[in-house]
C-alpha cells in the first residue's frame, strides 16, 4: 500500500472558506439549472411534467449513489483533484445541455451531472476539515452550508432572466461556460485547496486486526449519521417541496402568498445557519443545540399545520422555523467531524450526505399522498414528526463518537 501522503501546512482560513464556499454555492446553483425552464422546455419538447421531473431524478440519484464512491476517491487521491474533476462534469453537463435537440438527451447529461455534483459534500468537508483552524471549524461549516443556500436562492432568478433576455439554450450554455471557469480557478489554487492527505492507512480493529476500507462506514455513529441525514430530508425536501402547496389549504393565503413565506424560510434558514456557526464554534455540545433547534422548528412547522393564524403571524412563524433549523446545521456537521476516523473524511461525509438523497426519493412521494387525500394538516405533522425523529439520532450519535475537547473561544 503506498505510504499516506504528509498533510500540507494549513493555509489562510478565509481563503480556503472562501474558495470552498464557491463552490458549493454552483454545486447548488446547477441542482436548480432545469427546473424555472421547466415551462419553456415543456412546449418546446411536447413533453409532460412528470417527464421533466424524471431527469431531475436521475440527477439526484446519480449524485446520491456516488456520493460514498466519491468519498473513498477523495481519500485515495486528494480532494481538490476530486473536486475540480467533479466540477468540470457537472458544469460542461450543465453546458452541453445548450446544444440538445431531443429532449432525452438531457438523460444521460443529468446523470453525468449527477456524478459531478456527487463530489462536493465530500470533498468540500475533507479540505475544510484539514484546512481551517478547528476555532474556527464550525464557522467554515455554516458558511460552506450558506454559499449552497445561497445558490439554490440565485439559481432560479438567473436562469430565468436570461431565458426571458434572450433563450433558454443560451441560458444554459452561459451559466455551464461560467461554471467551467470557475472550475478552472478552483483548480488553480492547488496551493491552497491540495491539503488533505492520500489513502490513510486502514483503521486498526480492537482486536488489532486491520479494518477494510468500507468498514469505518459500518460503525454505529456513522449509521446514526447517515438515519439522521436522512430523517432530515424528509423535512427538508417536504418544506422546500410542499409548503406552497399546503398553505392555501391550511390559511386563507394565495399561491404567490405562499412561495413568499417559503422564500422567507430559506433567507431565516441562510441567517440562523450563520448564527449557528458562531455559536456551535464556542461549545462542544452540538447534540443540545441540535436538539433544542429541531424541537423549537418543529413545534414551529406542527403550529403552522394546526393552528390558525394571520398572515403577519404565519409568516413570522415560519421564518423563526427556518432560522432554527438552520443554526442547528453547524452543530450537526461537527458531530459527523466527530465520528470521522482520522484519513476517512471524505468517505464518511460522503456516505452520511448521501441520507439526504434517500430521503428526498422517498418524502415526495408520502407527502404528495397525504395532500392527495386532502389531509395538509397531516403532512405538517409527518414534516414536524421527522425533525423530532431526527433529534434522537442527533442524541445517538453524540452518545456513540467520543467527546472532543471544548473548542477555543475565537479571538
């Protein structure tokens, strides 16, 4: 087995945040390329929605089935390597796509952008993880966590600005060629991003014996990670998904009405992650902030699906839900650091990551039942139900990993 690579001197924190943060903030922005030209590509194409959405799925299980493949490729190669590959594919996919004459090309383009997307959770937390200070460890969490919000946010608006300006092929074909330099600057700052160290040896068992390179994933705390990614999702993805949905029918709010709260939600979501970076940076007990941040989101999330309520009301009240979630993101990332083996970051963020894609295949499809069937008030309490699911695993963890030492107060 070849020797571990020695890691790199750490380089300037805000730097590598900084480049890092980028981006994820594209690997979000291409998640939401497709979906605002859904419209345009629908009378284009002659094609249903429900097809549509069948490419967008075939990205998303195509990222979340190569997340632990990318994992194990950042652990033997080195991040940055993996990063800027992943990079290139999704943002040349994203490009290619301007070319398409037949709506089914976009198929294999969005498994292939898929791949590359499948990169960024684990490689981004490998380099930050090696890179920045462990002061200021959780503030590099919350704000890599910021730039994909901020991503999701921008992506829509972009995307249909310059559809409307000029047309949808040159919309994609201008953020994909954007998304190749950006890539390319990426690849550039070797110096800084080239830090985490190549194929640590593998983990000693108790019995001394030597553990396969899959077997520091079948842990206890890293599959209580990987339930806790999971059981999130299926809170996450119901918000994101169905909120516009259900608000009508749970108040007397329109449709536009609605998406504004929902944007409302993820700005509160954006602050209270930042929040809770300088927060989680200060204390190690993560698994109280995550608990007390998921009970006060889902009382927040159970009272929009039981009470009746204002608009002025609603809207505070799902706001103050989305900034409760959104601080306990930090906290969460330093538990799963926590769990992480020495030379297996990228395989355990990428494995525990991938919960998220598991639970937004599977939340659509109940929630989208219940609404069905009439029943929003039910859905809210599935969504709210999960978060109070997902504090359990946040405990669990917390009592399997071994406690780290308090962290430093920032000066």
């Amino acid at each position: 087995m070849p020797p571990t690579r020695p890691e790199k001197k750490k380089t300037g924190d805000t730097k590598v945040i900084a480049l890092v943060g980028i981006g994820h903030f594209f690997s979000h922005f291409f998640q939401l390329v497709l979906p605002p030209l859904f419209p345009v590509l629908r009378g284009n194409f002659d094609v249903s929605y429900a097809e549509l959405g069948l490419v967008m799925t075939l990205f998303y299980a195509a990222s979340g089935l190569a997340q632990t493949p990318s994992g194990f490729l950042v652990d033997r190669f080195g991040a940055h390597r993996v990063l800027v590959g992943g990079f290139l594919l999704l943002a040349g996919s994203v490009a290619l796509g301007s070319l398409v004459t037949s709506f089914w090309l976009f198929a294999p383009l969005m498994i292939l952008a898929g791949l590359g997307n499948s990169v960024f959770h684990p490689a981004d937390y490998a380099i930050l993880t090696h890179a920045v200070t462990p002061r200021r460890m959780a503030l590099a969490y919350s704000i890599h966590t910021l730039g994909g919000v901020l991503g999701w946010a921008a992506a829509p608006a972009v995307l249909l600005f310059l559809a409307a300006s000029l047309s949808w092929t040159f919309a994609l074909g201008a953020v994909g060629a954007f998304g190749l330099v950006v890539a390319l600057v990426l690849a550039a700052s070797r110096q800084t991003l080239d830090v985490t160290p190549r194929q640590a040896a593998p983990t000693p068992r108790e019995d001394g014996a030597r553990q396969g390179p899959g077997g520091v994933l079948i842990t206890v705390p890293i599959l209580t990670c990987f339930a806790y990614f999971a059981l999130l999702s299926v809170s996450l993805t119901g918000v994101q998904t169905f909120l516009p949905t259900a608000l009508p029918e749970l108040h007397a709010v329109d449709l536009a009405t609605a998406s504004l709260m929902l944007t409302g939600y993820m700005i509160a979501n954006g602050a209270g992650t930042l929040a809770g970076g300088i927060v989680a940076g200060r204390t190690d007990r993560h698994e109280t902030m995550v608990a007390l941040g998921l009970a006060g989101a889902a009382a927040m999330l159970l009272a929009v699906g039981h009470v009746p309520m204002g608009a002025v009301a609603l809207f505070a009240t799902i706001g103050l839900a989305g900034f409760l979630a959104g601080a306990t993101t930090p906290a969460r990332d330093m538990l799963v650091r926590s769990s992480a083996p020495a030379g297996a970051t990228g395989k355990v963020f990428g494995f525990v990551y991938s919960g998220l894609d598991l639970g937004a295949c599977l939340a659509p499809l109940v929630l989208g039942l219940l609404l069905d069937g009439g029943r929003p008030a039910a859905a809210m309490t599935l969504i709210a139900a999960s978060l109070g699911a997902t504090i359990l695993s946040a405990l669990l963890v917390r009592k399997a990993a071994p406690r780290a030492p308090a962290a430093a107060t920032p000066a």
